[in-house]
C-alpha cells in the first residue's frame, strides 16, 4: 500500500475529500499535524489559484492519517519527514489546482445545491439514514474547521469529478474488438527445444589459451593481507561453578536454542563458562596489546590471507580494510580467543598466470564456446525447419495456462510472452539455458464470453485513464506553471 501511494501520489489527488470524508465514518480523531506557520498566509501559487497553508495541513494531516493507519500505529514525524510527505501533500495540491484551473478555463461550476447534496449523501453526517445537522457541526469543531472551508474542499471535489467526467471517454467498440483479439488470439506451434547436450565442443588447450590471452582482466587474484597475530587463549583461565552461575543469571536472555526458547543453566553451562573466561580475559589481552605494540612480546603466528576469508570475523575484517599497513588492531574475539592484529603488507590484486587460472579460463571457455554453437545449431534449425522430429503443441494462449513438454510452467509462461510479441512466423526464443526454434502452423482467434467482454472492457478503460491521466498532467504542468513561495515543498 505504501510504495503504491509513494508511487501514484501525484494521481490520488481527485480523491483526496473523497478520502478526507471517508475517514469520517471511522470517528472523530486528531490525525499527525504539522507546523506551517501562520495558517493565514499563502504557500504557492498554481496558475490563478492561491494555494493557503491551512490547506497544505490539512492534506498533510490526511496523508498521515493513511500512512499512520498502514504503519498500524508505527508511524511518527520522524518517519513522515523521512519519506517527505511535505512534497507528498504539496504535490496532491499542486496536481488538484492545475485540474481546477483548467475547471476555470472549461466554465465548469458547481452550484450551492449541488454541495448540499453531496453534504447530506455522506454518511459520516447522518443518524437514521438522514443528515443530522448536529453531527456535522461536531465534526467541523472536532477538526477546527469552518463549515465555509469545508463545503469548500466539497466544490473543488465535485468540480474535478465533472471535469473527468467530460473528458473521460469510455472504451469504443472496436477498441475492445482489437484488444480482445490480441488477448484470444491462439497459436498451435511446432518446436524444439535445444540445450547445451545438442553440441558437442572439443576443449582445445591452444583455444582455451588464446580465450585467458584476450580475457586475462577476468582472471584476478584475490586481495590478501600478511599478518601477524599474537593469540590470547582464554580457556586456561579457571571460573568457578558459581560464578559460572552467577554469569548466567544476569545473562541469561542471551541463551536460546534455534527456536529463541531460553535455555535453562544446564543446558547453557557450557557456552556461559567460556563466555565469562572470554570476559575475564579482557584484560590479559589488553596488556600483551601494549606489550606487542612496543615490541616486548612476539607474534604467535604470521599469515597470509585473502580478504574476508571467513578465519576472521566480518567486523574484524571491516576494521582491517579501514586501516594501513603498519596498523595494530586492538583485541578483538575470535572463537574463544582474542587476536591482536598486525597487518603488515597488503598485496593487491593482479593478473593470474595461465597456469593459476586454467580451470576457471577452461569452464569460462566451456561455457562461452557451448552459447556459441548452440546459437549456430538453433539459426541453422530455423532456416531448414524439419517437423518430422519436432513436437506438436495445442493451441496456446497468453493467459498464463499454457505448459509446453520439456518445459517447466516458468519456461512455458516466459516462451508463450515472448513468441505473442514476435512477429516471425518461425524463429528461435531464449528461455534460460535452453532455446526454443519454432514454427507456427496454424492460428485461430476464439470467441469470447461474456465476463470476458466486461473483463476487456474494463482494462480498456483503465489503460485508457491512465494513458490519458498521465499525458493530461503534464499539459497542465506546462499550461499552470507553478510559483513556491517559500522552500521545503518540492523535492
């Protein structure tokens, strides 16, 4: 719901009233505020319209409303500033006056008794099926509105409504006709499906070379570290039962199985003894780091290892890349240990030698040379199509229910997409590892029923709205250009 609104917040603003009033009927609450300023002055200007920050708070306090709802209560300023839901509300704003001024430039006017009605037809405003003026005054002192102000949101809704009313066209006859022939149109196909089994490729050392000489940039070593690292052992170090204990008490919530069910002390006694002799250790570690850094104790081990080689710990490894060579990394816990750390060369990466990098450059090689001859076998099925030894589907559909042999139901929904976009009567589809050649044999275009008919229809006139909401905005963009009186409103 969330990224839907993010997405189309520029188009839900013929809906925000209808939005506002809705909210109605679940009660008379404060939604999020947020301070503008003074709720006299004006904001922007759209076209001829003057856009008040009283309205910008009120939309902003809608919109926080649909957030906070979705966020089941988790949503807070914070968050609200995060996602800019400041430029959300000045962009419904923005969007609705462009709409009304070209209301203006059209004559289109709502009259008082049209407002009256609408008033009386919301249901938030009613006791026993009829408008109950009380009501409507509570919820306007509730929400420290003016009837005046109010009634006013209601003409500018009604108004927009009209607008696209008039300039919505439904869908036409032979637009449905068209768009339901794509969509029943059906194709019986001879195919057949090659894999890299159908090819056969001679792994030739002087190739496979002359492949690693023109790739060799793929072939790198890996970065590595030389270390030294002097190791402080902690499981010498002696605890007693009870302190063992006494560590497990005020630890406790730390020891859980798989599941996170708390172990109890049995069941945890092991893992809690060499955590507290990890602990008691802390300081030994520290001072052999002093003593290490100023040369009175010796390394335990020098090693050379490559970057993030799991023998260290992502955070250790983190430290490490931030550092230089000739850096001491203070102790840090690894296993049941502490390791200081010396980092006493980086070598870079480089080029492998033929030698150290065959196998990768032989699979690299494999694996290209296969696509190849498979691309070649699959051109030349396609120019001399045999369909003695192919094999014969039903008539498929684009409607997601096609499964073709040798396929799985992903392939087969991948193939059916791809050959209802191609205009070749015979051709070849890539659908992962595999390629499809094809022939088409015969076509047909099946009768629709019914529910079919309001399906289409329907879609016809949503890819119709859309198309025609999209374009719509961006005429008005140029046409009511837009001037911001004071910053923070637009991204």
């Amino acid at each position: 719901m969330i990224s839907w609104m993010q997405k189309h917040n520029k188009y839900l603003v013929w809906t925000i009233w209808i939005a506002t009033i809705a909210f109605i009927g679940a009660g008379f609450v404060g939604w999020g505020s947020y301070d503008f300023g003074s709720k006299a002055g004006n904001i922007a200007k759209v076209g001829d319209i003057e856009i008040k920050q009283s309205k910008l708070n009120r939309v902003y306090s809608n919109i926080y409303s649909q957030y906070d709802q979705a966020f089941k209560g988790n949503f807070d300023k914070e968050k609200a500033k995060e996602m800019g839901l400041i430029q959300q509300a000045f962009s419904q704003i923005e969007v609705q006056a462009k709409i009304l001024n070209l209301s203006k430039d059209m004559g289109i006017i709502v009259s008082d008794n049209e407002i009256a009605k609408k008033l009386q037809e919301i249901k938030g405003f009613q006791k026993d099926g009829e408008f109950n003026k009380e009501i409507y005054k509570g919820y306007l002192k509730s929400q420290r509105l003016k009837a005046k102000d109010f009634e006013e949101s209601l003409r500018e809704e009604i108004t927009i409504m009209k607008t696209f009313n008039l300039l919505t066209v439904d869908a036409m006859p032979l637009e449905i006709e068209a768009l339901s022939a794509g969509m029943n149109v059906s194709d019986k196909i001879a195919y057949k499906i090659l894999t890299s089994k159908d090819v056969n490729i001679s792994m030739d050392e002087t190739k496979i070379k002359a492949y690693w000489e023109t790739n060799k940039d793929l072939f790198m070593t890996n970065k590595m570290y030389k270390l030294s690292i002097l190791w402080t052992n902690t499981k010498d170090k002696v605890v007693t039962e009870d302190e063992v204990k006494e560590y497990y008490n005020a630890k406790n919530f730390d020891y859980t199985d798989a599941v996170g069910k708390q172990l109890s002390y049995e069941e945890a006694k092991e893992k809690a003894s060499i955590d507290l002799k990890i602990k008691n250790s802390k300081k030994i570690a520290q001072k052999e780091y002093i003593a290490f850094k100023k040369g009175k104790i010796q390394k335990s081990e020098e090693i050379n290892i490559a970057i993030d080689d799991n023998i260290l710990t992502p955070n250790i490894w983190k430290d490490i890349k931030s550092k230089s060579t000739g850096d001491i990394i203070k102790p840090k816990i690894v296993g049941d240990r502490y390791a200081t750390i010396k980092i006493e060369a980086i070598i870079e990466p480089k080029v492998k030698t033929y030698i150290e990098a065959k196998d990768e450059t032989s699979a690299q090689y494999l694996n290209q040379a296969q696509k190849e001859a498979l691309m070649a076998l699959a051109q030349s099925q396609v120019k001399e199509f045999d369909q003695s030894d192919a094999i014969i589907s039903d008539f498929l559909k684009l409607d997601g229910k096609s499964n073709l042999k040798a396929l799985n139901s992903e392939e087969s929904l991948k193939f059916v997409q791809k050959l209802f976009t191609s205009y070749k009567e015979k051709g070849m589809i890539s659908i992962s590892d595999k390629i499809v050649v094809y022939s088409i044999l015969e076509q047909k275009v099946s009768a629709m029923d019914k529910n079919e008919t309001k399906t289409i229809e329907e879609t016809v006139n949503k890819l119709k709205n859309n198309t025609f909401e999209t374009n719509l905005i961006k005429l008005l963009d140029k046409k009511y250009p837009t001037e911001v009186y004071q910053g923070g409103l637009k991204n």
